[in-house]
C-alpha cells in the first residue's frame, strides 16, 4: 500500500468546505485588537489569545521596530553557538524575577517550550502523572522522554491520587497539569494538586500559558493561590498575553542549567528573534505600569460568563477570560460559528479530538481592550442566534 494512502482519502476538509462550514486558515485583513478586519468587513474578535491587547500597544510596537534596527530579523543560529544576546539573558532574568523563580529559560516557541522540558526531564523508568485535559504539547514531549505516561480525570483529584499511589514506591515521577485549560477556561486546583504531589514525593511541573497575564496580577495560576515555592517548574508562552512569539520556564537554577543542556528542542532550534524578544521585555513593563488592564480582563470575563450563562448557554464553572460554549456535537457547534461569523462576531469552534466527543464548543475569548458596547453586542447576538437555532 502507498504510504500516501491515508491522504488520498482524507475527505473532511474537502466536505467542510463543500458545505460552507469550514473554519480554519481564515486569512485576516487587518487586526486592531479587539476587532479585525474579513472579507472588508470588522468583526469583533473573541477568538484571540491577546487578553491584555498588547499587539497594538505603541510602546510594544516601538520597541520592536527598535530591535529590528539594532539586531536585525534573526539571529540565524541556535543560543549555543552565534544566537544568544544580550537581550535574550535580560528577558530570562526579567521573567524569573516576574514568576518569582530563581532563573528562566526561554525558546523559540511554546510547543519547542514544552516538548524540550518534558523530554529532558522525564527518562526511562521515570513517570509522568498528566491531567487528561493537558496540552497537546505536553503529551508529545511525555511521548519523546521515553518515560510512562499516567493519565488522571480533568482537575479530579481523587483519580490524581489513584494513579500518584499506583507508581512503584521509588520510581522518579512528576505532575504535569495547565493552570489554566485552554479550550474550557477551568483553573487547576493547585493547592490541591502541590498537596498530593509532597504526599507522593512528585515534581509539579504547570504550564501557565493561559494563565500568566491574567491571573494572580499577572503572575500567573501558581502566584493567584499562593502556591509559588510549591511548583518546581512554571512554563509560559509569549504568544498570548506577551504579545509575541516564543516560551519560557522558570525554575531553581540547578534545573534551568540541566534543561539548557538537555532539552533537544532549545539545543537544536534557532534562537527567538531579537524583536520578539524586544516585544515581550516591552509587554512586561506595560503590565508592571497599567496593571488596569488585567483588571479588565476578569472583569469583561465575568460579564461574559454570567451574560452567557444567563440565556441558558453551559459555559463551565470557572470564570476566566477563556469562555466556552458547549454544544456537544460538531453539526450545531459549526452551525452557530457560521452564523455569528456572518452577524460579525468571530469565535472558535472546537471538536474532537481538542475536546472529549459530546464537549463540542465554541471558544470564546475575550481581552481588556473590548469596550461594553461590543460585549454587549456579542451577547445580544448569541441570544438572538441561540434562539432561532432553538438552543436557548
């Protein structure tokens, strides 16, 4: 059989299209935040990681276009040889000082971010406990440590606890969990989680890519319970709240060293870009000077999860800029993207496998830069819409 086999007979896209409802690679016109520009039109964009609205911010866009003029547009090689700056050192030290840690480690995006941590830290015979619900990152860096995968229930720490005491007593093992999920919106119990993980001798490793930004001012999930010191390893990304492109982790020293001369995916990448790096250094500072706009942000989502919520939409529990709206099964999930697409408002639509088959939902997200008239416009559209599909 021709290895090209399973391509020749992949239809989905082709039929998605074919009926009007597909929803990936929309090219953008124009992006200003809270709003965007398709087919000549603006939209109001709730579908975007960009909860602080950096992206457009002038001291975020200046500085960019500084280190472009000082540095160029790549440093064309990877941190160990001709890639490393200066500015590279001053942003890991930035971030370190920001989640609280002893020292940082930053790579060229957040997958590389993930897969490099979990590979070098995890190794045969060794064990990683992973909330079902975890990254897609996550479970391809446990897959290429060659370690044992345990796999527990969503936030369900009962089922933590079963598969933390179904490890042999002296094999090396560490909890991996998001601290905030990203197609749901839930928090993870950390204190809970650093409880069980002392009890069962586990590093906790959480990947607050969602998180960092918005909760705990800014600091992130581990800073809002005040479970700092308890986690061994914080990762983020840049790609959401910093405004840019890339991803970190913060840890004690001793374990930024060893990753920094294990982890394939930093070793072997070309380093983040100097503007990049440039953009988030800038987005830093603007959170440390305008901690209003991560007021803002809970703020809309609470508006946003109640609103919804309200007209008799399931939404979750947890109320954090990231809002679902379940449906359960792909025909409506679709159906009411096309139609608030067409009545301007852009969400995105997720299905099986980024969620558990009967979760369909539309991700909603919302930044601190949306004004009230438009989250009362996108509200004011899901009822409307809600009701004529006969879902509320």
């Amino acid at each position: 059989m021709d290895i090209f086999q399973k391509a020749y007979e992949y239809t989905t896209a082709k039929e998605l299209k074919a009926a009007g409802t597909y929803p990936y690679f929309m090219p953008m016109e124009g992006n200003e935040g809270s709003e965007a520009i398709y087919k000549g039109e603006r939209i109001v964009m709730c579908g975007s990681n960009n909860y602080l609205g950096l992206t457009m911010h002038p001291k975020v866009r200046e500085a960019t276009k500084k280190a472009v003029d000082e540095y160029g547009t790549s440093c064309t090689g990877s941190r160990f040889l001709n890639g490393t700056l200066e500015l590279h050192l001053e942003l890991e030290r930035q971030l370190a000082d920001w989640v609280q840690k002893e020292a940082a480690l930053v790579f060229t995006t957040g997958m590389q971010t993930n897969l490099g941590t979990v590979s070098a830290i995890v190794g045969r015979g060794e064990y990683v406990v992973m909330d079902k619900n975890d990254h897609a990152s996550l479970y391809d860096g446990a897959r290429l440590s060659y370690g044992n995968v345990k796999r527990f229930r969503h936030n369900d720490m009962e089922d933590l606890e079963r598969a933390l005491a179904s490890l042999p007593e002296d094999a090396p093992r560490m909890v991996v969990v998001d601290g905030l999920y990203s197609m749901e919106g839930s928090v993870a119990p950390l204190p809970e989680i650093v409880a069980l993980s002392k009890k069962y001798n586990a590093r906790l490793m959480v990947d607050d890519a969602h998180g960092t930004g918005v909760l705990g001012e800014g600091r992130g999930t581990p800073a809002h319970f005040g479970v700092t010191d308890d986690v061994d390893i914080i990762m983020s990304t840049f790609s959401k709240s910093f405004a840019s492109v890339g991803g970190f982790i913060a840890a004690d020293e001793v374990i930024i060293e060893y990753i920094k001369h294990n982890a394939r995916s930093f070793m072997f990448s070309a380093s983040i870009p100097a503007p990049n790096c440039a953009a988030v250094l800038a987005a830093l500072e603007v959170m440390k000077e305008e901690p209003d706009r991560i007021e803002r942000v809970n703020q809309n989502a609470k508006k946003m999860h109640q609103g919804l919520s309200g007209m008799g939409y399931t939404t979750g529990d947890a109320s954090t800029p990231i809002v679902p709206v379940i449906l359960g099964n792909d025909t409506t999930t679709f159906t009411l993207w096309k139609l608030l697409l067409e009545n301007r408002v852009y969400v995105n639509p997720v299905i099986y496998p980024a969620v558990q088959d009967g979760h369909q939902l539309l991700r909603c997200s919302f930044m601190s830069e949306h004004t009230e008239e438009q989250l009362d416009y996108v509200l004011e559209t899901f009822e409307k819409l809600g009701k004529q599909l006969g879902i509320i």
